[in-house]
C-alpha cells in the first residue's frame, strides 16, 4: 500500500473523532462533565451536544460550544485557585490536536448566578494563553500528551459566580478562510474572597474573531515571526504574567486517568488537509 494512503487511513479515524472538555481540577478538587448528548452527571461544565468543532467566528456556539446548556452546579474557588483542564478525544482518550492555541476567558454571571445565565450575553475577558512556543511546539500539543491545562484565577477578583472559558483553537486547516477550528468549553464558578477587581474591557462570542485575523487565518505549517493571539489583551485583573499558560501532568487530583491514543508525530503534516 502506498505509503501516504496507509498514513492518511491511519491518521482519519482520531481526527474525524474531536473531543470535548471531559472534566476541571479546582484547587485539587476534581469536577467531571458529561460526555456530549448526556445529562447523566449533575455537573460544574456546560454540556454540548456534538463533538464537532465549531466552525467560522460569527458561530453562535463560539461561545461555549456545540448548543451547551447550563450546568446543575458550581465549583467553589479563591481568587488565585489554581483551575485545570482535561481535554480527550470521543473514546476518552488523548486530545487529538497538537497544533494551536489554548484561551482561558471568564465572565460575571450576575446576580442570578450562573445556573440561571445565558452565557450569549456574557461579557468576557481574557485572563491566559499560550501558543507557539520557543522550540516550535505549540501549547496543544502537551494535551495531545495527555497533560491538563492549568490556570491561575486573577488574585483581586471580585467575589461572585463566573464563567469560565477555555477554548483551543485547532490550526492544522487553518490556512484557508473558515478552516480554523474552535473547541469552546465553559464551566461555572463560584469564587468567595474579600477581592473587588473587575475587568477594564469585556468582549462577546461571537464577535471578538474574525475570521481573517492573523492568529485565525495562518498557515502554522509556514510560519514565519511570533503568533499574533486572536480577541483582546489578557485583562487588567489578570496582569502581565498571565500572557503564558501553564500545563501539567494528570496528577492523583484527577479522579480518573485516560489512556492514551498515540499518533506518530510524522504524520502531524498529513492532519491539516483533515477536518
């Protein structure tokens, strides 16, 4: 069999498959979503009903992703909480993509609390990312790794419920207007503290991407200079030393490990001509 035809059948069945945010680590406490189309766990995370990416930036699902209702709970946090991520493809396995960007931004849910908000009238801000790194790897692929992906809340926020927004951005088809794909997640907090920050600017989902921005449409097989991060500066509350994102390794505060799906990096080039 040729060669490329054996990779590219090798290849098509993880990455037609995508994956979805299947738990967060709050503080060593461990909150676990449902998988898309369910509603067996009363969760802390927004369940979406579809592993598919969300596709172009004027998507009405960009916000939390795929048709993600409202979750039953909230997970308690501190200004400063540490807060992770564990991303796997639909077999539960390791995240599929290794070419990309990860975001974290949050929003006041009011008054009401966020069992109760819609979060297509969230105002946003942008407390992390990470993307191309000094040795030419990108932050998504330590979750193609199996690591999680962890934040810092900012140290003065505002007591209050918020949502919290994680997303990836897949860049492997990026390279043509609309190829880009979002992987948004959110997941609802209630943080306690004597804190009284508030952010200087908020944005909305849709309409803080274009779909031609630099860091959007890119070829990120040929790239040349730093990554230009799509949507606004990190926050005010945030400070300059949120502009990385750090990523650790499942630890024992997880409740339950993945096993890990392995692609032969060789084949990292063949991925971008997939959805």
């Amino acid at each position: 069999m040729n060669a490329v035809l054996f990779a590219l059948l090798a290849v098509t069945p993880l990455v037609a498959g995508h994956g979805y945010l299947a738990s967060i680590n709050v503080d060593g406490t461990t909150y676990k979503g449902n998988t898309p189309g369910s509603s067996s766990i009363s969760s802390v995370i927004r369940t979406i009903d579809d592993i598919s990416p969300v596709k172009g930036t004027d998507n009405k699902y960009l916000a939390c992703g795929q048709n993600a209702q409202k979750a039953a709970n909230v997970a308690s946090a501190e200004p400063g909480s540490t807060v992770s991520f564990k991303w796997v493809n639909n077999n539960g396995g390791n995240w599929i993509h290794e070419v990309g960007p990860l975001l974290t931004y949050m929003a006041s849910c009011g008054s009401a609390g966020c069992k109760n908000f819609d979060h297509s009238q969230a105002e946003w801000f942008k407390i992390e990312q990470d993307g191309l790194r000094s040795d030419g790897t990108w932050a998504m692929q330590d979750l193609y790794e199996g690591k999680s992906a962890t934040v810092k809340l900012p140290s003065n926020i505002k007591p209050g419920e918020y949502l919290i927004r994680h997303e990836l951005i897949a860049l492997h088809t990026a390279a043509t207007v609309g190829g880009a794909e979002f992987y948004p997640a959110c997941a609802q907090l209630s943080i306690g503290g004597s804190g009284s920050g508030t952010p200087d600017k908020t944005v909305s989902f849709p309409g803080a991407y274009s779909d031609r921005d630099p860091g959007i449409l890119i070829d990120a097989y040929d790239m040349t200079g730093d990554y230009k991060f799509p949507g606004p500066a990190i926050s005010n509350l945030a400070g300059k030393s949120a502009a990385g994102l750090a990523v650790a390794a499942n630890s024992t505060a997880e409740e339950e490990e993945c096993d890990p799906e392995v692609m032969p990096r060789r084949l990292s080039r063949v991925m971008r001509s997939l959805a």
